[in-house]
C-alpha cells in the first residue's frame, strides 16, 4: 500500500528553503522515499511579470496565484498516485495559507469566496509544515536580497512577514518552527530530524508531554494573532487492549476536517498512526463508537511561543482549569512556557486526565 505525505516547507524571506529542499532530496532518497517538489508559485508569477503591482489589486493577484497553486499540488499528487513507488514524499515549497501573510482579513474573505475555500480546508490539508525562521531573526548578517528577484524586503519587514507566516500557520494539528539558535548546517539537521519525526517508519512515534494548567485568559489568547481557536469533537472507538482508537472532528466556523487516530504505549513516547477520513468515511466510523464512553468536546486554542507549538484544551465541564500539549523531538528538550499560563503539575503519566478517562460515563 502506498505511503504518500504531503509537507510544506515555508518560512520568512532568506531562511534557507533552497538549501532545504536540495537536503531533504538527498536525506530521504537514500531512506528509500521517492521526493516530489511543487515549485513555489510566488516566485515563478513574480519572474514571469504578474505581480501584485502588475495586477488590477492585490487580491486579484492572490486569486491567480491561489487557483494555480491549489491546481499544481493537485496535479502532484495525482502524479504521484500513478506511481509504482512505495513511499512518496511531496514537499511544497510554501503552503497555500502563506498567502494569507500578504492580506489584510478583508482581501482574505473575498480571495477565499473567489477560488470556493476556506482556511481550515486550505490550512490542514497537508500532513506537516515546517517554518524557517528568517535570517533577519539571529542572523542578520546572513540576511541578502542577493539570491532571489522575487524577495524585495528589508530586514525589518522579513521579521514582520515571518511572524505574519507563523501566524497564519498557526492551528495546524503538525505545526514546528525552525529558528537560527544553532548555525545553518544544524538548522538543516534539525529540520530533517522532525521531517523524519513525521515520516517515522511503519509507525511513527510521538513524543509528547501534558500539563495541567489553571483555567487561561481566553480573552489574552483570542487577542494573540500567533494564537488559532479549533473546536474538536472526539468519539472513541472500540478497540483491543493496549490500543486507543478514535475518530475526530476538527475545525471551526462550520468548517471541518476529520480524522482516525490508532494509540498504542504509554508515557512519553507512544506509536500514533492517523488518517484523515473524509466525511463519508467518519460518519461509517461512528457506527463503531465505544458506547461506554461519551463524546469529548473541547476548544483547543494552538499557540506559537518562540519555536515552540502548545495545544491548550478547554473542557465546558471544567472551570478552574485546563490541559497544555506540547509534541517534542526530544524527550529532553526544555519547554518554556508563556508566562501566561500557570502550569499546576506534569500529568503526562497520570490516567485521570488522558481524554479516554475523561470520556468514560
């Protein structure tokens, strides 16, 4: 059966994505993955004179641009489909939501009207995005307009354009961000190591830690524009020992994606397999709900702080408080925490707050 993922390398101007794409051809060709690159559309429109100081607006160009990079991954991945291979890795070299970093809410209403979509269905179509910090972050001496015709700004509006990327990135249920803490030959080890992460082999392993927290100022988060509201409605499925098996609905807005989701282990690290399910499929799924458990519903508010991805779930049943996720790529890796939330204890290990148990009736 063929594995075929779908990533997305993004990030602010002059944060390595070239040289990125030239290191994940040459890491996961020799792991036996057969890599696709989607060129990216911005540069190609730019070199070839449309622009959105060439079109009638902005918005007009943001349509032309949308269409043909939502029809040219389509065309990739039916390519690909066709393909006697195994394991197939496309790598968009920026995601459709980047547009949304170039348009104010208003352009975004009318571009997403004009092409029939929406932010979630544009957001978590694809199965990881990965930003590169802009060198304007850390490494302002590396900084150059030099290499690329199509980038025109200053170091001060790469910084502003990164977070803008970031933020408009922000919900993606497999969201990781890149920075320039280490030289330019680690960043590109490290962006392969959570590529890889994402990859796993038959089975993919998580690495994720839990914490309870006390009740958080939603109006604070609902202000951060690097903070996205998703509602998530999990029905767990019935299942052997040793596995958790679930099905979710994810979105926001009327807007909705759906997932499978098989557990197996415990602690720290787990075996995760997901699948997304179209609609159809989720509603057959539900047929095999566990009707010893009741639904979990919850607001997840997903927030970028620094480089590091938190996933904070609401519950209507609590008041007082509430849980932080974050996956690492090392069990050892420190988190650090907006000084916002006030974490309670680690309950990483601790049945009572895994969603299974809240589920029971």
């Amino acid at each position: 059966m063929q594995q075929l993922v779908k990533i997305v390398i993004t990030g602010g101007p002059c944060a390595g994505k070239s040289t990125a794409m030239s290191w994940i051809q040459n890491h996961f060709s020799e792991k036996g993955w057969t890599v696709l690159f989607v060129p990216e559309t911005a540069t190609e429109f730019i070199s070839g004179g449309v622009a959105p100081w060439t079109c009638e607006t902005n918005a007009h160009y943001q349509v032309v641009q949308m269409t043909l990079q939502r029809e040219k991954e389509r065309l990739f991945e039916k390519a690909a489909r066709g393909m006697p291979k195994d394991k197939i890795l496309i790598v968009c070299d920026r995601g459709m939501l980047d547009n949304r970093a170039y348009m104010n809410e208003e352009e975004t209403a009318w571009v997403l009207d004009q092409i029939g979509a929406n932010e979630v269905e544009l957001r978590d179509q694809y199965d990881a995005v990965f930003h590169l910090v802009t060198a304007a972050k850390g490494a302002e001496e590396f900084y150059t307009t030099a290499n690329n015709a199509a980038r025109i700004e200053t170091v001060e509006q790469a910084v502003e354009l990164d977070d803008k990327i970031i933020a408009a990135w922000t919900g993606h249920p497999h969201f990781r961000v890149i920075d320039n803490e280490t030289d330019f030959e680690e960043k590109m080890r490290r962006l392969m190591k959570e590529i890889a992460a994402v990859l796993g082999g038959p089975e993919p392993v998580e690495i994720e830690r839990k914490f309870l927290i006390e009740y958080p100022d939603i109006a604070w988060l609902e202000s951060l524009p690097n903070c996205s509201k998703i509602d998530v409605l999990q029905t767990y499925l019935t299942a052997k020992n040793g596995e958790e098996r679930r099905i979710r609905q994810r979105g926001c807005d009327g807007h909705y994606l759906y997932f499978k989701t098989i557990k197996r282990g415990t602690g720290l690290k787990r075996v995760e397999i997901e699948k997304r399910l179209t609609k159809d499929e989720y509603l057959i799924a539900m047929m095999d709900a566990d009707v010893s458990r009741r639904q979990i519903r919850k607001t997840r508010y997903c927030l970028t702080w620094g480089i590091q991805y938190f996933e904070i779930d609401v519950y209507p049943f609590w008041q007082d408080k509430a849980i932080v996720e974050i996956e690492l790529s090392d069990e050892n890796e420190p988190i650090e925490f907006p000084p916002q939330l006030k974490v309670i204890c680690e309950v990483t290990d601790d049945p009572e707050y895994k969603n299974a148990r809240l589920a029971e009736i």
